[in-house]
C-alpha cells in the first residue's frame, strides 16, 4: 500500500524512518503459524502490516531509541471506547513504555482480529529517545504516525499511515504516566 520514508534529527545527527506499510495477503509469512493461537490465523489477511525501521548517523549508544505504541478501540462513538500501552504479551505489567527498543530498532505490527463490536482500531506510534542514551527513565519523542484500520459489514478496510503530532502526543501521555509511574514523558514533540 504505501512505502513512506520521514527524517528526524536526533542527538545533533539527521536519521530516518522508513515505514512499510501493507496489506496482509501472506499471515505465515509475517510469522503467526509460530504464535501459538486459537482457531485459523488466515483471519490475519485483510488487516494491515506496519514494518518500520530507523536509520541514524550516529552508532552504538547514541543510535539507541525506542518505538512506543498505543491502540486505541472504537465501537462507533465519537471517542475511544478504550486505549492501551501495546507491549510485547512477555513485558505487560513491569511498567516499561517500550513496543520496541534497541539500537535503531525496528517497529513491527500486524493486528489478527478485532474484538466484536469494534468498528475501528488505531494505533499512534511513537519514535522515542531518552537523551542521555539508556542511563535515565525520561522518554522524548522524536516523530509519530496513526495508522490503522475500520471495520464495516465484518470487512477491514485499512487506513492511510499519516503523521501525528502535538495533539496525539498529548493524548497519549495519560495513558504513558499511568502504565509507567516510573518513567517520565517529555511534554513537548521534538523538531524533526
């Protein structure tokens, strides 16, 4: 569907965000036959797959960011009927904001299904940094994107990656300090 490449700059070097992003036509390609889930995972086709890898000047601990994510349900009204800090199933509940992390570290998602009575999902998708490499618990983000999909008469259909801002940061920080009382969220979007 769409290949979408957004620069930032980070601890005084330009970097990169390539984002590929799909429809799902191929469920044992992207790896759900090893998941280890109930009932048939063809179901994934049709939903979307976001792959999104960061590349920086800099290496070693000055390349070290972290992807966070935060999905939001709709069941038709005008506001979410719930949103979540999407972790990996091994690290919910240790407090850690973290989707992914590492040296330019890479963001994969590709949603299965959609709970009854939803009728859209939506992920925001921050790139983050903590300034000082990984001594401190203070989280800046550097770049996001919305992406997602909408359920009608039981089909998905997939919607656009498009940037996010100042306003999808600030909606989403609630969330952050409630999961993650112990790391601290920088109030303002970093200049790209």
């Amino acid at each position: 569907m769409a290949d979408l490449t957004i620069p930032f700059q980070a601890r005084g070097e330009q970097g990169a965000v390539h984002i590929a992003y799909s429809l799902n036509e191929n469920p044992a390609r992207w790896g759900f036959d090893i998941l280890g889930l109930d009932g048939d995972v063809s179901r994934a086709a049709a939903f979307p797959v976001f792959d999104a890898s960061v590349s920086h000047e800099r290496e070693g601990y000055a390349a070290i960011f972290g992807w966070i994510q935060v999905v939001h349900y709709w069941a038709g009204a005008s506001t979410p009927e719930r949103s979540l800090l999407d972790v990996a199933p091994q690290l919910r509940g240790f407090g850690i904001p973290f989707f992914s992390w590492g040296v330019e570290p890479r963001c994969f998602d590709a949603p299965l299904d959609t709970p009854d009575g939803i009728t859209r999902w939506q992920a925001v998708t921050f790139l983050m940094q903590t300034p000082d490499g990984l001594m401190s618990r203070n989280v800046e983000p550097l770049l996001g994107v919305t992406w997602g999909y909408f359920i009608a008469d039981g089909v998905p259909t997939i919607n656009d990656v498009e940037h996010a801002g100042q306003s999808e940061w600030d909606g989403l920080k609630p969330i952050l300090t409630r999961d993650c009382p112990e790391w601290t969220f920088v109030e303002t979007l970093s200049a790209a």
